[in-house]
C-alpha cells in the first residue's frame, strides 16, 4: 500500500541507482522537473499510496558543494578543518565521501534536507541508505554503538515533529540489540530474506525463516542489490526425475508459493518492481546499473501478454487483498 522510490536526488551521471548523490535537495534532471516529481507524489496520493523516498545521508560525493568548499587539493580529500565531511572514512566501508555525524553542521544539514522533502514535496517518510555509517566510532562499527543510536533517534524526532506518522525505514545492518531498540523507538528496518528464499527456492536446502514475524522489519527477497528469486531459480534449480526447476512453469509456481511465504506473515513486506511478474532477468544484464529490459511494450519481454506471468501477478493480488483483509480485522 506504499510506493519506494530510489534516490532522486541529483547524482553524478545519468544512469545509477541514486546513491552516488550530490545535490541532497535537488531532482535530478535525468527523471524530469521538479513539478513532474510533485505530480507523481500529489497522483499516488489521490489512489491512497503513501510515497518513500530512499534517502542517502552517510556520504556524498565530489559535486557536492560542502565537499568543494573545505577542500585540500594536494591530498585529494575534504580538508581536515571540513565541518561536514570527514578527511578519512570512518570504519571499512567506503563510498563517496564520509559526513561526520558527530559534526553540528551534518545534523543541521541533515534536518533541513529531511524537512525539506516532506514540506515540498510531501513524500511520507524515507528509508535511509547504509545508517550504520551514521557513528565515529570506527573500530566500533559492527558493534553496539550508544552515540550512533543516539544520533539516529535525534534525526527521526525531528522528522516526526515535520510529520508525527512519517515512515523511518533503516538499512542499518547493525547488530540485532541496535535494531531492537531503534525498532521499538518506532523505526523500520531494511531485512534481507534473500539468504532464506533463494535456497527454498531452488529446491536446496540451507536458510532460516527465524523472525518472520518481525512487525519492525521490513523484508524482501529482491532489492535492487539482490538478484531476482526467479533468476536463481532458473539458473539453479534443482531437478528429480520429471522435476526440474529450471522449467519456466515450475519456476513461475514456486515463485507464487515464494510470495505466499513471504505475504501471509506479520510486518511489513517489500516487492522489488515486478517481482509480481516473476521477472528474471540477472542483475547485471547490461551493467550492474545499466538499463535492463521492460515487462512491456514492442521491444520488452511481453510478461502482461503472458498468460503464466499474469497468474503470478494475480497471486500477488490475491495474497495482498486477502493481507488487508486480515488485518482490517
């Protein structure tokens, strides 16, 4: 009952996921104007849909004008004296350049950037990209970290004082205490289910469905990082006798049996754009981020003429609608 848009943002290129951004309060003109974008949120509106905004606030890269402007040429990097940047990345795991979290500088920036899209642009919440980047403490970071949570409570009170029902959705892959607790502040967090599907999917074994029952977590078995459960399926799958997985009809029902799993328990569930079609083209079919082929049209792969594929968009239906009712109750 929601939409999930990827960055938006203006990113450095044309063609990317959104998470190389630059301009944090900017569209990027690739997509269309601003009005386009307000339209498109004002319409999802009108049919009930509820718009999130996949927001990226653990780094930024060269474009940007706060990494341009405390900036040491000789090294290549923010210079030390940056009041929002980081010279050196902190912990790992390194992408663009690296906020400072600590930094009164990032936290007003960041406020404003989180207002500003729920005030312009009335989106209804945001799912924050990598928040276990949101410390200092590197040698910490797979840990349990006090100021990291205390950061990212402070962020999410000041967008619920902007919209007290605006969704808070984490990629925080950070310890399991960390989750609970933001969890129980009242925040959403990004769950990985691909490790459990694929291998029931292919018919191997291997995998854990411990915690589907989760209401804080958000879980999927396709994202954009993933690839697809049916790709895997017919790439992998497992036969016995007349029983093969690979064969594209057996493929499309335990895709439907995969959904069903996945739907008909407690919490909020993501579907990856045509999951509900059974899509399975790999993941780096022309580049990683590159352009792959359309479910429609005179050049796509025909899947709304396909009668099998819209079965499996009529049990995505069905499961949905039989969710709601459910729940209503």
């Amino acid at each position: 009952n929601a939409i999930e848009l990827m960055p938006v943002n203006e990113f450095e290129g044309n063609e990317s996921w959104g998470y190389n951004p630059s301009y944090h309060m900017a569209v990027d003109k690739y997509y269309g104007s601003k009005e386009d974008l307000k339209r498109f949120v004002e319409t999802a509106h009108q049919m009930g849909f509820p718009v999130i905004l996949d927001m990226v606030l653990n780094h930024a890269y060269g474009q940007n004008p706060m990494v341009k402007l405390y900036w040491d040429q000789g090294a290549g990097k923010p210079a030390t004296d940056n009041p929002w940047f980081n010279q050196e990345h902190v912990g790992p795991y390194s992408w663009g350049y690296d906020f400072n979290h600590e930094s009164k500088y990032t936290k007003d920036y960041i406020d404003r950037v989180n207002t500003f899209w729920l005030e312009e642009y009335h989106f209804d919440g945001y799912r924050f990209d990598f928040t276990k980047g949101f410390t200092q403490n590197g040698p910490n970071i797979d840990n349990y970290d006090a100021d990291r949570i205390e950061i990212l409570k402070r962020m999410a009170d000041v967008i619920w004082d902007v919209d007290e029902k605006a969704y808070v959705i984490l990629e925080h892959w950070g310890p399991a205490n960390e989750e609970n607790e933001l969890g129980a502040y009242g925040m959403k967090m990004w769950k990985n289910r691909s490790y459990d599907y694929v291998p029931s999917g292919v018919g191997g074994n291997g995998g854990s469905f411990s915690g589907m029952d989760n209401e804080y977590f958000v879980q999927y078995f396709n994202s954009h990082d993933e690839r697809r459960l049916s790709e895997h399926m017919l790439a992998e799958g497992i036969s016995n006798g007349i029983y093969n997985v690979k064969d594209e009809l057996i493929m499309l029902e335990r895709t439907k049996m995969s959904v069903a799993f996945m739907l008909l328990v407690p919490g909020p569930k993501m579907i990856w754009q045509f999951d509900e079609l059974a899509y399975d083209i790999h993941i780096d079919y022309n580049g990683r981020t590159g352009n792959k082929p359309l479910p429609w049209g005179n050049e796509g792969l025909g899947y709304y003429e396909d009668e099998n594929r819209q079965y499996v968009y009529d049990v995505y239906a069905g499961l949905m609608k039989l969710r709601n009712t459910l729940g209503a109750e």
